[in-house]
C-alpha cells in the first residue's frame, strides 16, 4: 500500500504538465503516462484527474481536440501550449530547487550545524 | 494568446454550459470504455471489464461538480446556477414568495418615496449653482428685514455676502392683450438674477444697473413653465409688452428650465423689478423703513472663509446699527439666517422628513424581521432537506450562498415593484397642487439617487434577513435530523423568531399610535375654535385695482356689492375683509401698538404688536365671530369719525388688563392716532393652527381703504348654487370684474395642509405597519400550529377541552403579541412628543388613543390568529395519528 506516495497539494498540475509535454494525450492515456513515467509510484484516481485538466485548460496552459486513439475510439487530446510549456520549465525550476534544498536540510547531521 | 484561450474558455464556460456538460460526459464515457479495453485485454470479459471500470472511476457526478468548481471560481456562471436553483425553490412555495414580495415591495417603496421628498426638499431645495452658500433671513419672524430701506441698508453695510438679493411675491393681472387673468409672480431687487449667479434661456436678465428709482424698469422675465405653458414656448415674445394690472411691461428674457424662485414651494409665473411694485399696488411701501411687507426675504452667497456664525453675527450688527440709528422704525431682533429655499418651514419640515424617515425606517426594520422570523421557519422546516444535502457532500457554504439567493432575489424583486411603485407616486406628488389658491407644488420629482436607495435598501434589507436562519444551518446535525425527523427541536425557551416578532409587533404599535395620534390631532383641528365660523360661508376675493378701480371710485363698488350681496335671497349676512382673513395665505399683517400713556413711540416701546384686520360693518356677523362686549362697526365710522378699534380678548387682557376694563380705553398706532376700544370679539386664529392666543386688532375699513378684499358671505344655501346667484349679481355691476369664489373652507387648506399631509403619512404608515403585524402573528401563529398538530392531536385525543387546546396552540403568539403591544405604546406615548411638533394638538395621552391603540392591537391579533385557531381546533387525532 504505502509503496505509493501520496500527491502534495499542486504536483498534480505539474504532473499532468510534464506528462502531456511528451506528446498529445487523451486523459486516460495521461494516467498511463504518469504511472509509467513515475515508475507506478505516483498514482492518480481516476476522476481527480478531470477537474485538474479542466483547470489547466482554463488557465491556457493546455488545448484539446477531438480525435481518435490507438483503440480506435473518440477521445478528447491534450496538448501543452506555449504557456503550459513556459509554466513546466518554471514550475520545474523551482521544483528542482526545492527538493535540493529539502534533501539538503534533511541530510545535515548535528554536528553540522 | 493565453489571454484570448482564457477567455474564450470563459465565455464558452459561461454560455455553453449545456455543450460543455456533454462534453464532460463523452469524455468520461471514453476514459470508462479505455480502461474497459485494458481490462479485457488482462483477460476480463467485456461486461465484467466495464463494470469494474466504472466502479474505479468512481463517483462521476462528484467528477462533474469537481470540474463545475474548478470551472466555476467563474462567478457569474456560479452566480446563475444559484439564481437558477433558488427561483425554482421560490416557485415550489408561490405563496411565501408573493408574500415576502409583496411586504418588501410596501417597505422600500415606502421608504424610497420617504427619500424622494427628503431629496427634493432638503437636499436640493434650489435648483441654482453652488445652492449650498446660499443664506438668507427667514419670513415670518420679523426682524425688520421686511422693509425695503433696511435692505439696502443690509445689502451696503454687510461684509458676509457676495452681494444680497430681495424679493416678494405679487399676484397681478397679466395680460397679454387679449386674455386678461390672473398671475404670481416676484418682485425682485435688481440683483436677484446676478446674485443666484444664473444666465437665462432667452433673452435677457434685468441687471442692478437697470434701475433707477421707482417706476423705472417696466421689465419681466418669465419663468420657463409659464413661458411653455402661456406662450407655447414661442421665442419671439422676447420684447413683446404685456400689461401687469393695466401698466405696460416688456419681455426681457425667459428663466432657465427648472429655476421657479427661490422659494422650493412655490411656482410662480414671472419676476419684475421690485422698484415698479408701485404700479402693480396703486401705490408703494418702498421708502417705509417701517414696513412689515415690502420684502419677502432677503438672501445671497456667503463669500468664501464666510461661516455662518460670523454672517449671523454681521447681520445681527447691522440691525443693532439701524435700531440706534432709526429708533421710531426698526426694533430689531435677532436674526436666524438659513438656507435658502424652505423659509420659516424648513425647520418644521426637516423634523416632519425626519419624523417620517424615522418611521418608514421603522417599517423597513419590521418588514426585515417578518421575513427573518419566516426565512428562519422555512429553513427548520427544510431541515431535513438542508440534512440530507449535508450527507450527501454538499458543503454549509454552498447551502447559505443558495439561502442568500433566495433572499436577495425576493429583496430586489420587492425592491423594484417598490421603486416603480414609489416613483410614480413622486411624479404625482410633483405635479400635484395641493392648496387650489396657491401656487405652490412639492418640489419632489423622483431623480437618479432614489434608484441608488432603493438598490441599497434592497440589497441591505435581503442581507438582513437572510442572516437570521444562518446560526440554523450552521449548527444542524445532519444524523440527528435525519434520525429524529423535523419535530427533534421543539424548544420552549425564546427564539430568535420570538424576539423577532415582538420587535415587529412593538414596532407596529408605535406607528399605529403615531397614526392615531395624528388622526385625532386633525380632526381637533378641523373642529377647533378658529375665532370664525367657516361653515356656510363664501368668500368672494376681488381685486378692483386690477380692474382699474381706485380710491374713492373703489370704496363706492365696494359698498355696491355689499349692498347686492345681501338682496341674494338665503344671504344672512355679508361683511368684508380688506387684503386677507384671517388664517388666508397672506394674512399676517401687525401693527406695532403703544398704550396710550407712552409719548416716545419708538419701537422698544411697543406694547404689542397685534394681527390687524380691516374690516367693514357685518364682518363679524358674517364671519361668526361673537362680540363678547361692546359694538361692532357702522356705517358711518368712517374716514371723518373719531378712529375706533375692536380687539380680541388676549389684546384686551395684555394691554388692559381684562376685557371689561379694555372698553372705552384708548391705545396708539405707529403714526401716534389715539384709537378708541368699543368692543371685545373672542380669541382666534390668525396666522397657523398650533399658534399661542395671539392678539389682534379690528379697525374699520371705511377709515382706511383698499383696493383688494374678501366678502365674506354667510348662508345655509348650497355653495354652487350661492356662487352662480354671486357671480350674476356681480355681472349687473361690471362684467370685466375678475373675482374668484371659493368656500371659506377651500380657503383654509392652506393652513391645514401641513396636518392633513402629516395624517396622510402617517395613517398610511400606520397601515402598512398594521399589515406587516397582522402577516407577522398570522405566520408565527400558523407555524405553531402546524408544527404541533401532532401534540395538539394527542391532546385532543385524551380529552383536551376547545380551551385548553387553543391556549397550547395560540397562548404564545399572544403572550408575544401582548408584551410586544405594552412595549410599543411605551415607545409611542414618547415619540408623540416628536409628532407634535407637526401635528397640531397631538397627544398620545388622550384616552381614545391609548384605547384605539389597546382595540387595534386586539383585532389584529384576533384577525390573524383566526384561521391557525380554526386549524387548531377543527383537528381530528385520528387522522394526524394514522398520517405519520
């Protein structure tokens, strides 16, 4: 059970962000795309992923269009706009710093400080 | 282009909801159907995948609300989903709704109309620039400013004002040569255009420079109005001459739209220079420095770093300067300046406005708190809904914003009924006129800032009732609801709602106390000792000057209508008034008196300065006045008799002593005439209603002639028919007479006016609070009783008597009704003290008041626990014991 981490408030954007990065995908193939970029670490429930991807779209960050998928059936595609590729690299950035900056907190032993 | 998808996101979340709703659904569906074909491909078969599919999903309608609320920080489209939620909510109970409507509606309309006059007579009484600078002496109290000497005087000596401007009001025949009739208008000083600071529209203005000297600017300026109304706005009477009672006058120029003078009330046809008044009166009081009517009021800009302390104290200075200066003429006395506008009213009509403020306010308060005490019935009795939206997700938040809509929907519908309501009525009330011999309107035409009020009110009163059932949703359980169904709180200690309601109910009282008090405070006024009898008697006004009649050729048509008056058959008796009556618009002529030991007749040295009427032989008979001693004129005190003098009672105690020993005593006039007392008439009114006995004299009109009157002619015949035998009569002497006949009581609603607006006022907001207890108690009374019917059903079953089921069912809303009726007349019995102010005789510690109060609250609580009592007791245990 807990070989999955659990989400912190506002990766989720990200997350979805870095997977559509890699192409244009419909929202199931997201999850997939998470889970196998993630090494099935990182598991998202089925329906918190729409209210994200609504987000997203209303903030211009991501399109969609209507096609068709691998299994040959209708599904709505997402792709990153110039904006969602803008926002990645930033939110990327900062996540990076961040991380660094906890593990190097976290790995300071006392007589360190 | 994030900006240009952004919003093209927006406006489709907005106005494609629908498109967007199934658009969310198809892509779910395709989401399902891809992980069912995972499924299927790790060996599931296809119904079994598809099912499984759909259960991991899990719950698509929260899916669907989520991305709503990720959507949906958009507010206008939150916004509509609430209104659209709540109207359908309304439309399950039309009843309640129409009801809340409707008492809102009453409650701002109420208040908006309050507002509008308020607005129209206080906040902009003159429509002229910088109106708020504009100061000036008030009429009616006499500080010497009523004479045009002293006024030149003010105008030079004064360091206060950017120039100080005159005028007086003048009711000549005007004639434009082929439709004599007859007009109001001012005279004004040269100045008065200049110092308003106002351009005219046509034409021009007559300047200060235009006079010089009396008789020398033969000029009027029409106002806009008259122009339009006589002239059918035709721009080419500038320079045209009219004649004003017979002397020719030119057009100069045509007021802009909206400026009437400057008196809020009043309406008037044109403005003239005040130096030609001697051509309109026959003769002029221009250079009388101890003349009480040469000026009306006298006014201008306060020059700026003014404030009105130092101006007061600037013109006080210049009266104390004249008073050493001319001590035979000016007696001065301190001087109140005001704005501009109201006159002498303003004081009472800013406490009559506020009084009426105060009350509608009241209204409002009552209004809010029926709706609360009903917002919060409905909400207990949704209760279990409210639950049941709880345990299935919805959040408290989302349950008081839908809660709120409701109100503020039912607020601004009410509000706008109310403000359509209310601007109608101010359009009426604008062009109404009130008082048929007088110029005067309320200046309350409905403006902008009357829909801004209605808006805040509405908004505020929506706010305000909608707060109550807060706590209620706040604090419900949704287990225990669910579990003990609705009747789980049945509290016997006091609620909001009960508070509610005796706030409402003690409100109520006040106004149906206010009302009653004014109700009764007219009806004493309209049967109180005037010092005339108004009953059965006509007055017929004539101006003979306007019909080109003067001096002696004047006071021989007048005896020849006397003399034709009284061959009328049904005609007792007939008499004339020179100038007004008593208690006309205009009658407020004094006369300084000295008794008759004082030699410096300086004005310090006044003995009274009583109301002075000349009056011919008969007056009093006609007029009703009884003769308490003494003799009434004849006919032949005249100009070559001896100067004799009728006084009333409070003159004769004043000067001396008692009324036997006033007869035969003599006293003097300004002029030093020694006039001799043969007899005592009784007290009257002179000037208002609610005056203190004032004194006043009667001196014959033979000894000093006028040349306008009124006839004062007394008979039990019909009115109409009387007039019509007048008027031919009056034909024989001289068909061009221009007369106007009108019962003496036509006449005296002018000086009732003020009382009868105020019982309008208030009887109508003695109604509308009436109405708002009676929907109060009728609901309070009817929810307890459906509440409890299951209670009252096991009480009937084990054999409760009628009695005692109404007292279970109704006892509380009358303890309610009882405490909140003894509060409110409390409070009422204190606010007479502010009604009579307005309201002349008003007392609320009249036994018929108290009791009307104690009856009216009675009935009202009899008539609207009626029909909960009638449910009450026609309850039948055995079907309310099968139902649940």
């Amino acid at each position: 059970m807990n070989d999955q981490a659990q989400l912190l408030p506002g990766t989720l954007d990200l997350l979805i962000l870095r997977a559509v990065s890699l192409g244009p995908l419909h929202g199931y193939g997201i999850l997939l795309r998470i889970g196998q970029i993630s090494d099935n670490a990182l598991l998202i429930e089925q329906g918190a992923l729409y209210p994200g991807l609504f987000r997203l779209l209303r903030q211009g960050l991501l399109k969609a269009s209507w096609g068709t998928s691998e299994n040959n059936r209708r599904a709505k595609f997402y792709e990153l706009t110039a904006a969602g590729r803008k926002r990645l690299r930033e939110e990327t950035e900062s996540w990076n710093r961040l991380v660094s900056a906890m593990a190097s907190a976290l790995s300071q032993q006392p007589e360190e400080i | 282009m994030k900006l240009l998808d952004s919003l093209r996101f927006r406006m489709a979340a907005l106005f494609g909801r629908a498109q967007i709703r199934a658009e969310m659904e198809e892509e779910i569906r395709s989401h399902i159907e891809h992980r069912a074909d995972d499924l299927v491909r790790s060996g599931l078969n296809r119904t079994e995948a598809e099912r499984r599919a759909r259960v991991e999903f899990g719950g698509r309608e929260k899916c669907k609300e989520e991305i709503h609320e990720a959507l949906g920080s958009n507010f206008i489209g939150g916004l509509l989903q609430d209104v659209r939620f709540a109207l359908r909510v309304l439309r399950k109970s039309p009843g309640f709704t129409f009801a809340a409507v409707l008492t809102l509606a009453l409650a701002i309309g109420a208040n908006a109309v309050v507002f509008g006059i308020f607005n129209g007579m206080i906040l902009r009484p003159l429509n002229v620039p910088q109106a708020e600078s504009l100061y000036g002496t008030e009429y009616g109290n006499n500080p010497g400013w009523q004479s045009y000497p002293n006024y030149l005087d003010l105008r030079d000596r004064n360091r206060s004002f950017d120039g100080l401007a005159a005028f007086n009001f003048v009711f000549p025949g005007f004639d434009t040569g082929k439709n004599p009739s007859g007009s109001s208008g001012y005279t004004t000083s040269g100045n008065y255009f200049d110092v308003l600071r106002i351009q005219p529209y046509l034409g021009r203005f007559y300047h200060a420079a235009d006079e010089h000297g009396p008789n020398s600017a033969p000029f009027v300026v029409l106002t806009h109005a008259f122009w339009h109304s006589r002239f059918q706005d035709d721009p080419g009477v500038v320079g045209r001459t009219v004649f004003l009672n017979k002397h020719p006058f030119t057009i100069l120029g045509v007021a802009p739209p909206g400026f009437h003078g400057t008196v809020s009330f009043a309406f008037v046809d044109f403005f003239m220079p005040i130096v030609n008044e001697g051509q309109i009166y026959g003769g002029s009081t221009l250079d009388e420095r101890g003349s009480n009517v040469t000026v009306f009021e006298v006014f201008g800009h306060l020059k700026p770093g003014v404030t009105l302390t130092q101006a007061t104290a600037d013109v006080n200075a210049v009266g104390a300067y004249l008073e050493k200066t001319y001590p035979q003429d000016f007696s001065h006395k301190s001087t109140p300046l005001s704005r501009q506008g109201l006159t002498v009213f303003g004081g009472a009509v800013t406490a009559f406005v506020a009084g009426l403020m105060l009350l509608a306010g009241l209204i409002l308060l009552a209004a809010c708190a029926n709706l609360g005490s009903l917002f919060a019935a409905r909400a207990s009795d949704r209760s279990r809904e409210v639950a049941l939206r709880l345990a299935l997700g919805s959040s408290r938040k989302r349950i008081l914003r839908g809660l709120f809509t409701e109100a503020l929907l039912i607020s601004l519908a009410g509000g706008a009924v109310g403000l359509l309501g209310s601007v109608a009525l101010l359009r009426r009330l604008s062009t109404w006129q009130p008082i048929a011999a007088a110029p005067a309107r309320l200046p309350v035409a409905p403006d902008a800032k009357i829909y801004l009020v209605a808006l805040l009110l509405a908004v505020v009163s929506g706010l305000l009732f909608a707060i109550v059932p807060v706590r209620q949703v706040l604090r419900a359980n949704p287990y225990e609801i669910v579990k003990a169904g609705s009747n789980a709180r049945l509290g016997r200690r006091m609620t909001v709602r009960d508070v509610l309601l005796v706030v409402q109910i003690a409100i109520c009282a006040v106004l149906v106390t206010s009302s009653l008090v004014a109700v009764r405070g007219l009806a004493r006024s309209l049967h109180g000792n005037f010092g005339f009898e108004p009953r059965n008697a006509m007055l017929l006004n004539v101006n003979l000057a306007m019909a080109g009649y003067s001096g002696d050729q004047a006071s021989a048509m007048k005896r020849r209508m006397f003399d034709a008056m009284g061959t009328i058959p049904g005609v007792e008796h007939v008499g004339w008034v020179n100038d007004y009556p008593p208690l006309a618009y205009g009658s407020n002529f004094r006369s300084n008196v000295y008794k008759e030991e004082t030699t410096d007749l300086r004005q310090a040295n006044t003995a009274a300065t009583p109301f002075r009427y000349n009056i011919s032989p008969g007056y009093f008979e006609a007029a009703g006045t009884s003769l308490l001693t003494g003799r009434g004129f004849r006919w032949n005190d005249d100009k070559g008799s001896p100067s004799v003098a009728v006084v009333n009672r409070e003159f004769a105690v004043k000067i001396f002593g008692s009324v036997a020993q006033a007869m035969g005593r003599d006293f003097k006039l300004q002029d030093g005439t020694r006039v001799e007392v043969v007899g005592v008439v009784e007290d009257g009114k002179y000037l208002s209603l609610n005056e203190d006995p004032q004194p006043a004299i009667f001196l014959p009109a033979l000894q000093s002639p006028s040349s306008t009157f009124y006839m004062v002619v007394r008979s039990e015949r019909d009115p109409e028919q009387l007039a019509a035998a007048m008027r031919s009569k009056l034909r024989e002497l001289d068909a061009g007479l221009p007369v106007t006949i009108t019962t003496w009581k036509t006449v005296l609603s002018l000086v009732l006016f003020p009382s009868q607006m105020a019982t309008a006022a208030l009887g109508v907001l003695g109604m509308m609070g009436a109405m708002l207890s009676i929907t109060g108690i009728f609901g309070m009374a009817a929810y307890s009783v459906s509440r409890r019917l299951r209670e009252l059903g096991i009480r009937v079953a084990l054999g409760a008597q009628r009695k005692e089921v109404l007292q279970a069912a109704l006892g509380r809303p009358l303890k309610l009704l009882a405490i909140g009726s003894a509060t409110g007349l409390a409070l009422g019995i204190f606010a007479g003290k502010v009604l009579a102010y307005i309201v002349y005789q008003a007392t609320p510690r009249d036994p018929l008041v108290l009791g009307g109060v104690v009856l009216a609250m009675l009935l009202l609580g009899l008539v609207a626990t009626w029909i909960p009592a009638q449910r009450a007791l026609s309850i039948d245990p055995l079907i309310l014991l099968r139902e649940e």
